[in-house]
C-alpha cells in the first residue's frame, strides 16, 4: 500500500483506526439477529438515530462487549452551499463519545438547499468551488467530532455538466486538503458504473487507498433498465466481484454489509457476511 498522503496541519483526524473486519450495520429491526450473528467484529449506526443519554441497550451491550460502534451520519450537508448546521455535527460529536467511538463518518453530498430538504444524498459538481465549500465544512466538522472523521462516495441519481475532476480526483483532492479518510462504498460504485457509464476499475486504480477507513456493501435490483441501490436485496454477485477488484489494490481494514428493508433471516445474513469475509480474505 502506498504512504500515507500529509495531512493539512492541524486538521483533527488525520490517523486510521485498527482493522475493523467483518460488520453489519445496526438497525433496529436487526438488533436482536446481530447478537447472535457469527462473525460480527463491528457494528455501524446512522446517527441520527441516536439520541446520547439514551441509547439502545441492545446497541449498549455490543459496545460493553468491546465491538466497535461507528456512527455515521446522513443529515451534516458537508457539500451545502449554505452555512453548516453546527447543532447537527455537535449531536454527531456527543453521539461519537457516548459510544467510544474510534471514528465519525458523513458522505459526500448535500441533502439541504433554500431551505428545503431533499430527502436523498445528491451528489456535488465535481468543480474547484464546490470542492472549496466542501473542504471547509468538513474541517469545521472536524474541529468539533474531534476524532478521525471520513467521508462516503454515493450512488449519484445524476453527473453535473461542466466537471473540473473525476470522482478519484475530486476525492484525493478532499483528503488532501483535510486529511479526512474515505469510505468507499462498492455497490455505489456499481450502480453510477451501471446507470451513468463511469469505470469503477478506473476508480480503484486512483483512489488514495491509504485514506481508507472502511468499505460498505449493499444489495441491489434492476429495474426498467436502472439498477436501484436498494439497501434491501442481496448483494448482487457483480458488487461481490468489485469488492474482490479492490481487495487486489488493497486489504480494505473493514468491510460493513448494509441493509434497511426486508431483513432477511439470520442465515441468510450470515451467509452474505461470510461471503463478504470470502471475498477480501488473502
């Protein structure tokens, strides 16, 4: 793996956490499956839907037991135009603590703009002044979660004419400038390769890998033509075959399975995480 890129001078969350393995994320309907799940090393929640002060005991127990809980948030608008809502990174920072957190996490996106909230993750234009915004929000969110703090790829429902940077540039430009880490999700990456024509294996090939803080999966469907990052489906064997791309560039430190929606029997969700731990074992 190459060296680490230098981080810009103070910014806050410049190191990796240790290796994480093999997790699943934490949903409410799931709390009980993932206690007795084979193989679960850590869990990841979106923070929002945490509230310090009152967590979930089954979400109590899995730390008290030693197993990372990583929050990771959907709401900061790190890519907003407008100014970033502190209130929000200070719920995700008490949030972090609360859990012993080692790192905090958002995407790369913006949910907010005039005052209206849309509902999805849409992604940024790839250009020096959006890249400007984005860096400055992400080091004041960093200044106040004050642990390593990365950053997700999302699966774009649209590319903004007129780009300055490809996704992997755009990207080594962020941690660059913030020392921010990246999570890089593989079944995003299939659903922009297979709806807007990018090249996921060009991707890889320019990611700055040793930003990497984790990987995420996801299950997916075609329909009509498009292929919907469902969040409730199996893991496509196309995503699993990417993941195995990445693993020949990198052994990524964790690899987390997501699902939202029409959870699965336990086995099915154990076979899906050993299939995972398949896929980037040596």
């Amino acid at each position: 793996m190459a060296g680490a890129a230098p981080a810009a001078a103070g910014v806050a969350g410049a190191d990796r956490p240790g290796r994480l393995g093999i997790g699943i994320g934490w949903r409410h309907e799931l709390d009980l499956s993932i206690a007795r799940l084979p193989g679960v090393d850590w869990v990841e929640v979106v923070a929002e839907n945490l509230h310090a002060g009152h967590l979930p005991e089954t979400l109590v127990a899995l730390r008290d037991k030693g197993i990372p809980v990583l929050p990771h948030a959907v709401s900061l608008s790190l890519g907003g135009a407008e100014p970033l809502d502190t209130v929000r990174v200070e719920q995700l920072a008490e949030v972090t603590r609360e859990l012993g957190a080692p790192m905090a996490s958002d995407h790369v996106c913006f949910v907010r703009a005039g005052g209206l909230d849309s509902g999805h993750l849409m992604p940024l234009p790839r250009t020096r002044e959006a890249l400007d915004v984005l860096v400055d929000n992400v080091k004041l969110a960093q200044s106040i979660v004050d642990v390593p703090f990365a950053l997700e790829n999302i699966a774009a429902v649209l590319d903004w004419p007129d780009a300055e940077f490809s996704e992997s540039e755009f990207l080594r430009e962020l941690t660059d400038r913030t020392g921010c880490l990246l999570i890089i999700d593989v079944a995003n990456l299939y659903a922009n390769a297979r709806n807007l024509g990018t090249d996921p294996e060009r991707f890889l090939d320019e990611i700055p890998w040793e930003r990497l803080a984790y990987t995420h999966m996801a299950g997916g469907v075609e329909r009509d033509g498009v292929y919907h990052d469902t969040h409730a489906h199996p893991v496509v064997p196309e995503v699993l075959d990417l993941l195995r791309e990445l693993r020949r560039r990198t052994e990524p430190p964790g690899v987390l399975l997501e699902r939202d929606d029409d959870y699965p029997p336990d086995s099915e969700l154990a076979a899906e995480l050993a299939a995972l731990r398949e896929a980037v074992s040596p």
